[in-house]
C-alpha cells in the first residue's frame, strides 16, 4: 500500500487543500491591470467590492462554468482575489488591503470608473 500524502488525506476526510495565493509583496501590478482589464473579470471584482464573501455561484456571469472557474483563477493567482474552501463551494474575497498597499489608489480608480 502506497504512502498517505497531505492531498490524498485531505480527500480522505473530505477537505480540500488550500489554494495558491501570491504574497502580498509578490503581486505584481502587470498582473493585476491585466486581470483588471477583462469586463467578466471586472464584474466579480464589483460585486466583491461591497466587502461580503461569496460563492462563484452567487456572481452572476454570462458564461458557462468552465470559463467562470477561468476568470476567478486569473483573479486569485493575480492577487485581486483571495479564495478558499467552504463545503464543496469556493468562498472568494477582495483583497482590498493588500492592492491597497501594494498599489495606492488603484482599486478605487477601477471601481470608480466601472461605475461610468
């Protein structure tokens, strides 16, 4: 019988591991502008923008699933997002504080000039 690793024990008791997130001092403002520059992308950074998590399900995205799943993983591994696992769900959060510092100003800019 093969070794238990850390994936296959959390499968084992039903959790999943934690998704991959850069550090605050590691995202980059490319990144972030070119995870910006999407209107679907732009979407879920609005309605994540009133500070309340929520589920991919709950943002509603004119696209199907697969290409939902692809706009919030271009979110997360960009630092816009932060995600993690509730049941089988993915809860997803702005990381307002983080762009904050990292980039003065920039979050309130988009958000403001999505409202035009």
């Amino acid at each position: 019988m093969g070794t238990v690793t850390e994936s296959s024990a959390a499968a084992v008791v039903g959790t999943a591991e934690p998704l991959p997130h850069p550090e605050r001092d590691a995202i980059e403002l490319t990144a972030v502008l070119q995870a910006l520059s999407d209107p679907m992308r732009l979407i879920v950074v609005v309605a994540l923008s009133t500070g309340e998590e929520r589920t991919c399900k709950s943002i509603d995205l004119p696209v199907v699933k697969s290409t939902c799943t692809h706009h919030f993983r271009v979110l997360r591994e960009a630092g816009v997002i932060r995600q993690r696992h509730e049941g089988t769900s993915r809860m997803n959060s702005l990381r307002r504080a983080d762009l904050e510092a990292r980039f003065p100003g920039l979050l309130d800019a988009v958000l403001a000039a999505s409202q035009d």
